[in-house]
C-alpha cells in the first residue's frame, strides 16, 4: 500500500483511537506501507515530490526490490530529479 496523503501513515494508540490506514492494512497482511507520517510535499495541480516518491517506490517494488532498498531508492530518484529542475517541482 503507498499513500501519497499528509499523516497517511501517522501510527495511532489503538487504546485511545481507531487503527490508522497504516496499522489496518498491515494487520490485513500487507507486505509493505509506505506514507507520510507528516505533511507530505504535495501539489493540487502538479506532480510534485510526495507523488514522484510514491511513484518511484512503486516502480522500484514491482521489479522485485525489497520494500526498504525501495524506499532508499525512491528518495534518491526524487532528490536527483527535484535537483535538476527545482522549478517546476514543489
């Protein structure tokens, strides 16, 4: 499950709150999660670096990457990509 959403991934104490997205998908047996447990860089009319980290985690996941060589992937990605044209990325 990826989730590009501001606290997508925030973790709640189960004995004050509901379960949040994250807890419920891996107690559904996820393989993986991966959000934003803080604001995420998002954009309401462009693609911006929470959409192209998501995008890239994916990519990586579905070639056979391990959820966590994914992620440091993703980040690298986006980084080289958001270095290159800063302009155009939020």
């Amino acid at each position: 499950m990826t989730t590009e959403c501001c606290y997508g991934a925030e973790l709640y104490n189960p004995i004050f709150s509901a379960l949040g997205m994250c807890n419920t998908y891996l107690g559904s047996k996820a393989y993986a999660y991966f959000g934003s447990s803080n604001t995420s860089y998002g954009d309401t009319t462009a693609t911006a670096r929470a959409d192209m980290i998501c995008q890239y985690f994916c990519k990586h996941l579905l070639s056979g990457t391990s959820a966590g060589s994914a992620c440091l992937q993703a980040a690298l990605n986006t980084r080289t990509e958001w270095e290159a044209c800063p302009r155009q990325l939020t």
